[in-house]
C-alpha cells in the first residue's frame, strides 16, 4: 500500500508494506508529525514564553547580546518579532523557551528545504531574516505543521526510483556545502526536529513541575 498521512491507524497499518527509502522515510516523517501533535497539543500560551529569570533579571537579560544572554527568547526588537542567536558553543549554553524551540525547529526546516529546492544556500537569495517568526502558539503550531507537510508532499511526490537519485544527489546546507540531500533532509528537517520536540516535552514537564511548587 501507499503510505498515508497517518501510517499508525490500524486500517493502515494492516496492510503496510516498506519497499523503498522513500518509504521508509515518509513513515518516519508521519512519526515525527504524530510526535509533535502529542507534545504540543496540550501546551498552553503562558508556558510558550516561560523563563526561570525574575522580571528585573529578565529586563537586565533583553539589553545584552545573544552570545552574553542567560535565556534565549522571542522578542519584539521594535521592528519586527525575532529571536536570539549566535554561532558557536557557548558554555553555560542559554536557556531556550519554547517558543524560540517552535521557531527554530519550523525555521530550521524552511530553511534546509528552501536551499534543497532552489539548490541555493543561505545568503545567495535569502537570508534567515526573511523567514518569518511567531510569538503565537497558534501561529507556531501552523508553521511547523506546514513545513512538516511540505517534507512530506516532496518525498511523496517521487516515484520510489526517482526519489533514490534525489536522495543522493548533491544539495548546499544552508551555510554552503554541498551534501547528499538525505542527509540534508535528516540533519535539518526529521532529526532535528525529532530532537527538538523532545526538548518541549522535558520543558514542559520542568514548567509545570516549579510553577505547581512555588503555590
């Protein structure tokens, strides 16, 4: 049978059969789609923003550059909403809140997509700064659900040969080098968002845990 969106039914599920790469990470994709409707179903709007900073220490944090901040978070520069970033391993590493997690996992995605379709990367056309961010849950929800999607309709829109020679063709990562495009759509699109989801979840539960005890 052809994959469906939700390969996990039983009316699906009887009858799967993985022929081809294609397949196989299709079925991985639904899996990570089904990941994320469980982890962020049930987050709510005052926990998207969430950080273990008082509001002074908090207002002393937002005038410091990404590299120096102890928390990472979505804010409105006075332009336009955005987020902390800076290159590199910083130690301590910042806390990161969930709403910069939801953009930086849907951005991420976007962006590898962007430069596996155009066969541009970042810089030659687009930059990062003309993705969009979202401070809404609603919003967030919808762009992850979008770019999920998108990686979805482009593998199945490959029969199962077609898709192996894309698979292995060469493709620019978003700062230039060129890889095979299965390792492209692993590292920025499946991988990376699998990983990130399982961020929310451990945020969520330290959320809910510090904010039941501090009643």
């Amino acid at each position: 049978m052809a994959l469906t969106i939700d390969p996990f039914e039983k009316e699906n599920y009887q009858d799967l059969h993985i022929g081809a790469t294609r397949d196989f990470l299709v079925l991985l994709l639904c899996s990570i789609q089904q990941e994320a409707r469980t982890t962020l179903d049930d987050l709510k709007e005052e926990e998207l923003h969430w950080e273990p900073l008082t509001p002074a220490a908090t207002a002393a944090d937002l005038r410091l550059p990404a590299q120096d901040k102890k928390v990472w978070r979505v804010f409105h520069d006075g332009r336009r909403w955005t987020y902390d970033y800076a290159d590199g391993n910083l130690d301590p590493p910042p806390f990161t809140t969930i709403a910069w997690i939801m953009n930086h996992i849907a951005q991420t995605a976007d962006m590898y997509l962007y430069c596996i379709n155009t066969n541009q990367p970042v810089g030659q056309e687009i930059t990062w700064d003309d993705l969009p961010v979202h401070h809404e849950l609603a919003s967030l929800r919808a762009y992850i659900d979008q770019v999920l999607d998108q990686t979805l309709a482009l593998l199945q829109s490959f029969d199962p040969a077609g898709c192996d020679r894309f698979l292995n063709q060469s493709t620019p990562a978003p700062w230039g080098e060129c890889r095979p495009t299965v390792l492209n759509l692993l590292g920025g699109v499946l991988q990376h968002a699998l990983q990130h989801l399982m961020q929310i979840s451990v945020r969520k539960e330290y959320i809910r845990f510090w904010s039941g005890n501090q009643r």
